[in-house]
C-alpha cells in the first residue's frame, strides 16, 4: 500500500507550524506541531510505501515515530489515500491521467480511502443503455463516457415518432446490429488465427465491433430512458429486471427519476397509477403521448446540460455503490425554469400496480 494524500486536496500553511489539508471547512484538515515535519507532505504522492515514507523522512532527521503519527492522523482525518499498487499497475497510465478527477472525486465524495479505485473498477465493468431520441442521451453518455463507464450504448431511433418510422426505423437499427455482429465476428475469427486472446483484453472489449456484440448479447446494468417511451420498454425492462432511471425535459421542466429497481421500488406504471387516481384523464392524455409528442420541445441547452448532469450523477451514484440512491429511488427530482434550485416529489409503490414493489418493506 502507498499512502497518497488525497490529490482532490490542497495543502497549505495556516502559520509557522499549522499545516491545513484542503481549502473548504467541510472537507479541509488541520494538523498542528507540523513546523518540523512539514518534509512529510511532500512525501505522500503515493510513489513509496509506508516503510519507504517513513526511512525518507529519518533521513532528513524526521523520527520514526513521528513520521507514523502524522500519516496516522492523515488518515484519520480523511486526508489520505491508501492507494493499492495493485490498481496503480492495472490502469495504463495514459488512463490513470485521463480520469484523474473522476478518481479525485469519486474518492473525496464516498469517503473511501483508496483513491477512488473502487469506484472506477465499478465503472468499467458497467454496461449502460440509452433509450430515446434528443439531446439529453448523448449528454449523458458523454459524461458518462467521460467519468469512466465501460460501455455505454444506446438506441439510435426515436421511439416517440408514429407506429410507421419507428417500425421503418427498427428494422434498420437491427440490421446495422446485425452488420456489426457479423464485423464482430470476423475480428474475432482473425483474432483467433493470431492466437490473439481479445476475450481478455480491455482495450479489445472497447472496439465498436466488440462493443456492438456486447450491447446485442448482454443486458446493461442499468437503462436509462428518456421521455415517453412505449410501454412495451417498460414492460421489458421489468420481465428482465433491469434497474432503469427515467429522465424527460420538456415544457422547461425538467425531470430525473425515479430510478426503479424492479419488484424493490416505485416503477414508472406506479406513477402512472397515482396520476390517474389524482386525474381521471390521465390514461387518456398518456395514450396520446404514446403517438404525439411538442415539437419542438420546450428544453433549452441550459437545461439539457442540467437534465443530463443531474441523470449522470444519479447514474454514477448508482453504479458506484451498487445499491439504492436516496435522492432518486421512489421520487423524481425536478427543475422547473427559471427556477434553480432542483426539488424532489416523493411517489410511493401504487397497491394497484403489478410490478411487486408495494409488499416490500
């Protein structure tokens, strides 16, 4: 192991002998008594392991003893990472480079003390679809991209145009799926006159051929869908368990959520149900929506960027800690311009849906 501080964090002097690590009270840690052992701080760039810090600093005259007691009192403030050297030799330096602030991050948010190295392997292993034609999937899936997800796809037709294009425009979407299955294919079948093991290999399961096999053959970790979608959606991602985050803009509103767990939270036909129990007109406007949608929508860039920052984050938080988020599970996050301030509606399993979710407690 080889302590780093946390590169999130800026060290800096609040006198002579009182050293702070990070700037803000809420995430900042002060250590006094450190005039002679400030040689230490520079010390923790997660280059030595602990023995190693500890036989640098006695050369410049730093006890031994000393030398533990601050890194101790750096982690226990939460001002260190453990780094394993492990994770450091596994993730190409070039990539180490490139999510260095989502690791910054991702360590400082969780607590977690291993700069961020759990959360990233999270994230490279996760596999993410994209359902829904606009603007907001593709923001999505850039910063999703950006912040490490492993494989993102999504659908390249636009579900809430009428019966004719999108049959039209399926069939093409499974044609050009079936064009890159069989690119897929063939690179394997070389790969294997080679000799060459692409099954194992990372930067192999990145190429467009292995990625399109993949998004055909394996169902995502997590759906995403934007806007109105058909039902039949909904009712696949249930049949197959798939966990799903809602996201929609239109009418300057906003809106993200809720993320569903199948069978464990509220779906989206359990707050189709409410509605209708608060509108009787409601089953009638949503078998309208099936067919007609604005066009074009009332969603400015500003709120796209804020609709798909607010869904990434969902997303990561999801993945991260592969479990439920409290802001998003059972209720929807919305902003409703020109407001700023993003405020949540809670909606409760409906006793009348099928999806299970109200008998769990």
């Amino acid at each position: 192991m080889r302590p780093a501080l946390k590169s999130g964090l800026l060290p800096v002097w609040r006198d002579r002998d009182t050293l702070q690590v990070g700037i803000d009270p809420r995430r900042a840690v002060a250590l006094t008594g450190m005039g002679q052992a400030g040689y230490i701080i520079g010390l923790l760039d997660g280059s030595r392991d602990r023995s190693q810090v500890v036989a640098a600093a006695a050369e410049h005259g730093i006890p031994a003893q000393t030398a533990d007691r601050v890194i101790a009192l750096l982690a226990a403030g939460g001002a260190l990472d453990d780094f394993p050297a492990s994770t450091l030799r596994a993730i190409p330096r070039h990539e180490r480079a490139r999510l260095a602030p989502e690791l910054a991050a991702a360590s400082l948010a969780s607590g977690d003390g291993d700069g961020g190295a759990r959360a990233l392997a999270r994230r490279h292993a996760a596999r993410v679809r994209i359902y829904g034609a606009g603007r907001i999937g593709p923001a999505i899936a850039s910063i999703l991209t950006t912040s490490g997800v492993g494989l993102v796809t999504g659908t390249d037709h636009d579900t809430q145009r009428h019966d004719t294009q999108r049959h039209d425009t399926q069939r093409h979407d499974t044609q050009r799926h079936d064009a890159q299955r069989e690119d897929a294919q063939r690179e394997d079948a070389r790969c294997q006159d080679a000799q060459c093991r692409c099954a194992g290999d990372a930067d192999a399961a990145r190429t467009p051929q292995a990625a399109a096999s993949r998004a055909v053959t394996v169902p995502p970790d997590l759906a995403i869908v934007i806007g109105h979608q058909a039902p039949e959606l909904q009712l696949s991602l249930m049949k197959d368990r798939i966990p799903h985050l809602a996201a929609s803009a239109s009418e300057a509103i906003g809106v993200v959520g809720p993320l569903v767990l199948p069978g464990r939270t509220a779906c989206l036909r359990c707050l189709d149900y409410t509605r209708a129990d608060n509108d009787p007109a409601w089953p009638l406007i949503l078998a309208q929506l099936a067919r007609r949608q604005p066009d074009p929508a009332a969603c400015d860039a500003a709120l796209v960027a804020a609709v798909a920052a607010q869904a990434s984050g969902q997303a990561l938080a999801f993945i991260d800690k592969a479990s439920l988020t409290d802001a998003a599970t059972n209720g929807t996050l919305e902003l409703v311009l020109p407001a700023w301030q993003w405020r949540r509606r809670t909606w409760r399993p409906h006793e009348g849906c099928t999806c299970g979710s109200s008998t769990v407690r």
